[in-house]
C-alpha cells in the first residue's frame, strides 16, 4: 500500500523547509534515515520490516513538495511535518493525490 500527498508551502525558502522536515525526523527516535539527496531523502521506521526501501519518502521538485508514503503509520509521519511547520508559523496545505 502506498498513499501519496502533495505539500503546498506558501511565502517560504523551500529549502529551508525541506532541511527543517528531514532534522524533524532525524531528532525522532522512530525514525532511521535510509537515503538522501539534495532533492529527496526516505526514512525507515524503527522495527518495520517493510519490503520497501524506506516506509516514506519526501521529494522537492521546484517549489512543491511530494510525500510517498509506504506503511500504515501515515498520520504519525504526517503528523511530524505538520509539527514543524505549525512550530514555524508556515502556512501549508496538504492534499492526498
């Protein structure tokens, strides 16, 4: 199962916010880096033995950003990328594609 979103970050420097969501997981405990680009980076979930390379991944692509998510937990993952840009005072829309 995979579900996909597209991450709408209004007025901000998209790649601040790309680097701010990735330290977001990175300072997580359940959350264990198994890529990363200047363009994507996927995590794995602690204890998940999922057959996919990474239960998630989030790519940037000029001023948008996609979410690929490939495990059950997608409101815990989500969750956490709308904790920081609610910390941030950055206004966001998230839309399931």
């Amino acid at each position: 199962m995979s579900i996909e979103y597209h991450l709408i970050v209004n007025g901000s420097h998209q790649d601040d916010i790309f680097l701010g969501i990735k330290v977001a997981f990175e300072k997580s405990d359940s959350y264990i880096l198994s890529h990363s680009s200047d363009n994507a980076f996927g995590f794995s979930i602690k204890g998940s033995s999922s057959d996919w390379g990474a239960d998630f991944e989030i790519a940037k692509k000029k001023d948008e950003f996609f979410i690929q998510i490939h495990s059950g937990n997608y409101k815990k993952i989500l969750s956490v990328i709308e904790d920081f840009l609610n910390n941030k005072a950055i206004s966001f829309e998230l839309e399931e594609e």
